[in-house]
C-alpha cells in the first residue's frame, strides 16, 4: 500500500485519467472529491463488498435455475418418447 500524506486542497494523481482530491479535514474525517471517466466505477468500500455479494447471490440463483430449467427439459423430453412407444 502506497500511503502518501496530502493538505487540503491537495491532490493524488492515479494513472492518466483519475484525481483524487482532500477537499477538507474535520476531525478524523477527510471529505475527498475523485474525477474519473465515466466507465471507470467508484464506490465507497462497504457499497462495493455489498454489491460484489449480490452479483454472487444472483449467479448463483442463476445457477440454480438453470439446474432447474434443465430437470424440466429432460422430464419433458422422456414424457414424450414415453407416450411414442
């Protein structure tokens, strides 16, 4: 971990295209301003764990449906060639 000590008003370049800026200090807290591109996604850590969770929920959902649509497709398909015999 790179750590690096900023004032207000001071700023931390990351790669080309995003700035990370201390635009105050209160306290323990530090209010800070990123500029990013549009396709670059910034969340706070806690926002991000919690949206990492739900993606794995739904995959595995998915999973589960598709486990489902599968013992469906197969019922039908031996219900079928039962009745032809």
């Amino acid at each position: 971990m790179l750590v690096l000590t900023r004032k207000s008003g001071e700023s931390i370049a990351i790669g080309n295209d995003i700035k990370v800026t201390v635009l105050g200090i209160s306290g323990k807290q530090a209010k800070i301003g990123i500029t990013a591109p549009d396709n670059i996604l910034v969340f706070r850590e806690e926002i991000f764990r919690k949206i990492q969770s739900e993606n794995i929920k739904a995959s595995l959902s998915l999973k589960d449906d598709i486990q489902e649509l599968t013992r469906i497709i197969k019922a039908k398909r031996q219900k079928g060639s039962t009745e032809r015999q």
